[in-house]
C-alpha cells in the first residue's frame, strides 16, 4: 500500500510508516504539483497545517484512500465534510502535545507581562542607559485574572501549570466543564465577560467558520485596558488589523504570538510594535513531542489501513 507524505515526517512516525508500506514524502517545501502527481492510488496522505486537504485532492487519489492523517491537533486545513462523504477517516495528535503548547503559552505570557523580548533588544542594542526605578515595569501572574478562551486538553493545562502562579483562572467555552472547572477552581464565563475581567487573555479554540475572528475589533474593545493577549491556537481566530490597533491605542498592553493569519508571512504591523513577542509557530516544537506527533500520527495511519479504529479520529 502507498502512503503520501505530503510534506516530511519526523523519523519517529516515517521509520514505522516505512517499515510497513510503499511511502513517498514531498520535502519541504510544500509542492503542491508533487502531491497532485502522487495522490494517484494512495491508501493515506500525511499531512499538516500547511496542507490543504479537499475533495478534490480525496478524488484524485481515488478508491484506494481510506485515511488523512494530519500531523498536528488542529485540522482547520482538512474539508472533514469532504472526508466525511467519501467514507474516509481523518485523525490528528491531541494529547501528546498539550504539554508543549500549554508551556508555550505561559512563556508567552510570561515574556510578554515582564516585556522580555523588547528588553532584550534594548540591552542589545547598548540603548540602556542604567538602572531606574520606574523603568520597564511590567505585570506580574499573581493575583492576575488569567482568561482561557477554550477550556480543552490544552486550555486546561494552562490552568494546572499556572497554578503555581496564584492567578485567577476564568474561562469561556461552548461546553460547561464543570468537572473541569471544579478540578482546577476555574469560573466559567461567557466570551464578553472573560474579556472584560482578564488582565491575560489566552486563546485555546479550533480555528472554525464560529472562531474565526472571534477575537475581533469589537472583542479586543472589550478588553481590559492593560490587558495581554496570547495566542497559540490558530492565527485566524484574531484579525490582525484589529489586535494592531488594540495594541497601538489600546486597550492591550501586549501580545505574546505563536500563530499569524497568513504564515508563514511575517505581519509587519505586530512586528513594528514593542509591546508584542512574535514566535514562528513552536507551539509543540520540542523533540519530544514532535516524535510523540509523528508516531501517534503514523500509529493512526497503520490503525486504518490494518482496517482498524484509529487512535484518534477526527471523522
Ligand atoms: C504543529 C499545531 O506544530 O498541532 C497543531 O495544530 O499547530 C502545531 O502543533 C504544527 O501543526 C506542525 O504540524
């Protein structure tokens, strides 16, 4: 059986993938005519968040297809309709990086609050004169209302990592997570009232038609002036023309960035402003959770096409 690497898979997942069937990877970067040409008679396409995934690309691979498994938890870049309708599955790795993005997000936090990247470059640059007393001031974590916007695998382990940091955690999600709420001595809210009482606001939802540009002009006017925002899900859940704006005249005194509306495209307004920390998608770039993405990843593929329940199936 074939199996289509779209882009390239983390030795972890392609050894096992390899071991077992006939795999082709496109290499980086992503070459969309390679994976036209390659699609033809595959019976599982590897890929990730820069790997549209539609019905056309399903039908040109034709009868043999029977998985889509998306190295990553979010799968905004698969048409799960489309997988739906021709009978096929799709999978992606939650879990395995929940920790490494929940880290992330409160290093975020964390660089942004205390200005550690503007500092940085202030130090390097000679430009500090010496010591003041009133000089860079930042926000501390403790005693801080931290706002999880997605209270999720991810969204929750930001909570449990911030524990340490006496923060108050409130939350805004679509389902009620009272087990969850209880566990970790979060409020639930809904989305206007998070962002009005957060002095952090971090986002932990799926980029869908209902999340994209949820935090927009009129959300980010609800912020809390002084208010930091972290966003490490997807970059399509702000607009970026509204959070530059927020950032300049407020009400947001930062923003820590993992994720951008159109990577790999640096937004040159963000990266214009001191008060914003701008990292290129790291969420869950560790080795560790890397190899654990690439084997659950393969793990699901092997699942399928040994006919199979997949580990992790998103259809
Ligand atoms: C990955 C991610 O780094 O899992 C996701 O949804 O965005 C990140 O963990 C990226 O997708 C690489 O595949």
């Amino acid at each position: 059986m074939k199996v289509i690497i779209a882009r390239t898979l983390p030795a972890a997942g392609l050894d096992k993938l390899k071991a077992r069937f006939d795999v082709a990877c496109g290499g980086l970067p992503l070459d969309q005519g390679w994976l036209l040409r390659h699609a033809r008679g595959a019976s599982a396409i590897v890929a990730d968040p820069t790997v549209p995934i539609g019905g056309d690309l399903l039908d040109l691979a034709g009868d043999s297809l029977r998985v889509v498994s998306n190295f990553a938890v979010g799968f905004d870049n698969i048409d799960v309709d489309a997988v739906r309708e021709r009978g096929l599955r799709a999978t992606n790795t939650p879990d395995v990086l929940t920790n490494a993005t929940a880290e992330l997000a409160v290093a975020l936090m964390l660089a942004a609050g205390r200005r550690i990247v503007e500092t940085d470059q202030i130090f390097r640059r000679g430009d500090w004169a010496g010591w003041e007393p009133e000089q860079f001031l930042g926000h501390e974590l403790a005693g801080a209302t931290v706002g999880l916007v997605g209270f999720g695998r991810i969204g929750q382990r930001v909570a449990e990592l911030l524990s340490g940091f006496r923060a108050r955690i409130v939350f805004a999600d679509a389902h009620p997570m009272d087990e969850a709420a209880a566990r970790h001595g979060a409020q639930r809210m809904d989305l206007a009232e998070l962002l009005a009482a957060s002095d952090y606001v971090s986002l932990h939802v799926n980029l869908t038609p209902q999340t994209r540009h949820m935090i927009d002009a009129a959300a980010l006017a609800r912020c809390k002036p002084g208010a930091i925002l972290v966003n490490t899900c997807r970059g399509g859940v702000v607009d970026t023309a509204a959070l530059v704006h927020a950032l300049r005249d407020g009400p947001l005194a930062g923003a820590g960035l993992d994720v951008y509306e159109h990577e790999p495209a640096v937004p040159q307004d963000l990266a214009a402003l001191p008060n914003t920390v701008l990292v290129p998608h790291i969420g869950s770039a560790t080795r560790t959770t890397r190899d654990a993405m690439a084997e659950l990843c393969a793990d699901n593929v092997i699942a399928v096409l040994d006919g199979g329940e997949p580990l992790t199936p998103v259809v």
